[in-house]
C-alpha cells in the first residue's frame, strides 16, 4: 500500500537523522568543528525546514 511506503520512507528519515545526530555529538565530543558542519548540512537536506 502507499501508507506503507510512506511510513517506511518516513521511518528511514528518522533512523538516518538518528545517526547523523549520533556522528554530530561524536564530533563535537572531539571538537572537529568541520565534520560537525558537514553532517548538520546532511540532516538538513534530510528534514528541510520549511518557512
């Protein structure tokens, strides 16, 4: 079904935030101020904000 797919895609969205907040917070933990920016930019393709 389509509801199916979309909580699949939307459960996959989740669990790839999830693990980029999870690099983040290593990152930060070793101060690689760069890394940390890349990844934010990855979540934020992943979520966009919508204004």
């Amino acid at each position: 079904m389509a509801r199916d797919r979309n909580v699949e895609g939307l459960q996959q969205s989740i669990f790839d935030t999830e693990m980029h907040l999870m690099m983040i917070v290593d990152k930060l933990r070793a101060h690689d101020r760069l890394e940390v920016s890349a990844l934010a930019s990855k979540i934020g393709g992943l979520c966009p904000i919508s204004s």
